[in-house]
C-alpha cells in the first residue's frame, strides 16, 4: 500500500475513534448511515457548515479508504472525493429503509454497485 493511502487509512481510523466510544454510542448510533450521512450531505455543499466538519470529514475518509482497500470498485479516470462522496450518497438516499444500517457497510456496497468493475 502506498505511503500516501497508509495514511489515508490511519487518519480515518484515528478521527473515526472518538465517535465509536461507548458512551456516545449509548446516545446516537454514530456508525448509522443515518448519522454519517448528515456528514456525507454537508461534505457536497460548499462551503462545508462549520458544524459538520468533522463528521464531513469522517464521511470522505471512510468512502476513501473503502475506493482503495476494496479490489471490486473500478473508479473512472478522472474522479475525484466530490463524486464519490455523491455516488454514495444517491445510492443511500434511494434506500432510505437501510438508514439505519452500518455506514461503511452500506457505503461499500454503494461503491461497488455504482462502480462496479467489469471483466474484459
């Protein structure tokens, strides 16, 4: 893995902890989709609300790290953060059913499903 990607990886981990600690979880469920979303929705507009931009945060570095750990996402050449961050969340808002569900599950699956790679 590429120095630059390691660090990716280490920064979300590293900013997604304080939202995973079990008293805040008692409250909110802060790995929902119903949560992360809010992120994911603030991250597209511009500029980022001050109030969201640590869960924007969270939100870019989880789908970032999941377009380079997961072998089956075969991105186009030209994308960039903004469209990935889209992409999830058109595939989340079209299952509002699945709010509810763990985010980097339902945000893996939006990748695959959105970019999925084909065989030549």
């Amino acid at each position: 893995m590429k120095p630059a990607r390691l660090m990716t990886v280490a920064l979300t981990v590293v900013l997604a902890a304080p939202l995973t600690s079990p008293g805040i979880r008692a409250q909110q469920d802060t790995n929902s989709a119903n949560y992360i979303m809010l992120g994911c929705e603030a991250f597209l507009l511009d500029p980022i609300p001050t109030s969201k931009l640590l869960v924007a945060g969270v939100c870019a570095g989880i789908i970032d790290t999941l377009q380079a750990v997961k072998p089956n996402i075969c991105l186009p050449a030209m994308s960039t953060r903004r469209l990935l961050v889209r992409g999830v969340v058109t595939y989340i808002n079209n299952n509002p059913a699945r709010l509810h569900e763990n985010f980097i599950d339902l945000a893996g699956e939006a990748l695959e499903q959105t970019w999925p790679c084909t065989k030549q």
